[in-house]
C-alpha cells in the first residue's frame, strides 16, 4: 500500500513535478482525470442553483452538471470562512473547482448552516450533503464510485470530516457509506482536531473554536464527535493536503499529525507542504504546482 509522500514546494521540485507532469498527460493516462482541456467545455455545462438538501433555508447547492448522459467524476465542494461566515457563492470559491469542471467533471457547490455558537450545524449539513449527492446521483449522472471531496480552511475540515464519518457505519444520521464510494479527498489546510487547534488559540481573542462553539464546555464533545482525526481507520479513503508550513490559523502540525495518523493504517495519502505560507496567500506558480500534485494524485487512484 502506497502511504504518506511528503512534497515541500520549492522551485526545484516545482520544475521537476511540472516536466514529470507534461510527460505523463502527453502520455494520455487516466485520461478524464489528466485529458488536455478541451477549450469548448464551458458550452457543455448545466448549472442549477440552490436546490434544498434539507429544510432550512441555508442548507443549499448547486449542482453543475456535464450535458450529457455519460456518469462523470464528482467534486464536493465545501467553502471555508471559519465556519461562521462567507458563502458558496464567493467568488473565490472558483478556483479550487474549476480545474475539475474544465476536466469535465460534475461539481456540487455546498452551503451550509453558519454563524457564531452554531457548532456542530456545518459537520451535520456536509454529511447530509453528502447523502443527497447519493440519492439524486442517477438524476444527474453521477458516478458514485468517483465521489471527490474538496475544501479550504473550514472547507477542509468539512471535506475530511464527511469523507471519513462515511467509513464507518452507523457513525451519523447521514450515513451513505454503502451507497456512495468516496474516491479521495482534496484537504486545503483544514483543522483535523477541534480541541487541539482550541488548545492552540488559548487566550486569543479570535479562537475560531470559541467562536464556532457556543458553550465552551461542549468543545471537548465536539471535538471527539466531529474531529477527522477520530475517523482514521484503513477503510479511510486516500487524502492529499496541502498546508503552509507557517499558517497561524490552522497551524501545519495539524497535517503532520493527520498524515502519521494515515501513514500508520497504510491508507495513501500525500501533504504538500508550502515553506513559509500561510492560510491562503499563496502565489500563481505555487497554485500551478499544487493543483498539478492534485491530479497527479487523483490520476494515481481513479481507475
């Protein structure tokens, strides 16, 4: 079983991964995952917007869907913004999804209960997300043994939480365990432990947990119930992350310790690690690089 590869993106590497990367797509492998662009994609796109997944008015997605009858790879997209703010219809958004969209994948843009003192109502939706993916993938040709799920920041969490709940039954209301297969999932920097990264904020103003929970003392329950670093078992689908190693929202150890607890049940994974970033920022050519890592990766385990 292939396990944890670790990246550091330097420029050396990146040159190297970038003409490793030329090579393989001209050889044509995994084809709908590495294919050349085609440039008339955007004509063959089907968008509808804020369909319920459940009752209240948050608990929304989009769906764009390819304009064919052909079952297609699928992204979960999940948006960050501490889990208290921002939407799936920032802009910002669009550039972890679009790469999958020029790809000609299905993408489902997923929003969410937010807002202060709302934990856990953002891990619940996701999971129920999910599971509408599921129930309507026939409706729109969704191949449920290619599901991928993405995230920044929250997002990430959000991603790594419902990936890994969906491994072990009975773990949620939600669960589609044996209805879906969760091919991979894409981690941008994403919180893995609640009460470590609580732990780390301590005194600050700003802890993101202190926001997200309402009653302090419930942070420990919530952690044990919604920490993706409590779902790891060798059922666990394979996970690429990628992090700043001087990211002081979700600090990098956050990964490290995601990535051991991966390596030592011999699931595949990867960390990508950004010497001296931070929680987003990162420049154009790192983007390149990492998003070359990501399909390089999903190249590896889509069959």
């Amino acid at each position: 079983m292939k396990t944890m590869m670790i990246i550091k993106l330097t420029y050396n590497t990146m040159f190297k991964a970038l003409f490793f990367f030329l090579f393989i797509t001209s050889c044509s492998i995994h084809a709908q995952v590495l294919s050349k662009p085609d440039y008339t994609w955007a004509h063959n796109l089907r968008l509808k917007k804020n369909i319920s997944y459940g009752e209240d008015k948050a608990q929304k997605l989009d769906v764009y869907s390819q304009n064919d009858t052909q079952l297609k790879p699928t992204l979960i997209y999940f948006h960050g913004g501490n889990w208290v703010q921002s939407s799936k219809d920032a802009f910002i958004n669009h550039q972890f999804y679009i790469y999958f969209l020029e790809k000609g994948w299905n993408v489902v843009n997923v929003e969410y209960r937010l807002g202060k003192g709302t934990a856990p109502n953002a891990a619940q939706d996701v999971l129920c997300a999910v599971k509408w993916v599921a129930d309507n993938a026939e409706t729109y040709f969704i191949d449920t043994d290619k599901i991928v799920l993405l995230g920044p920041s929250a997002g990430g969490h959000l991603a790594l939480i419902s990936g890994l709940m969906n491994t072990v039954p009975d773990s949620h209301s939600c669960y589609v365990g044996d209805k879906i297969k969760v091919k991979a999932i894409v981690n941008w920097f994403g919180a893995s432990d609640i009460s470590n990264l609580n732990n780390y904020h301590h005194g600050k103003e700003n802890n993101p947990i202190k926001v997200w929970v309402k009653d302090p003392q419930a942070i420990e329950e919530i952690s044990r119930e919604y920490s993706p670093i409590h779902y790891v078992t060798n059922n666990a689908p394979p996970v690429i992350t990628i992090h700043g190693d001087y990211d002081t929202i979700i600090p990098f150890v956050q990964s490290k310790k995601l990535h051991k607890a991966l390596d030592k049940v011999n699931v595949q994974n990867q960390l990508v690690t950004v010497p001296g970033g931070g929680h987003f920022g990162f420049t154009k050519e790192q983007f390149q690089f990492i998003n070359e890592q990501i399909f390089l990766f999903l190249g590896s385990i889509m069959d």
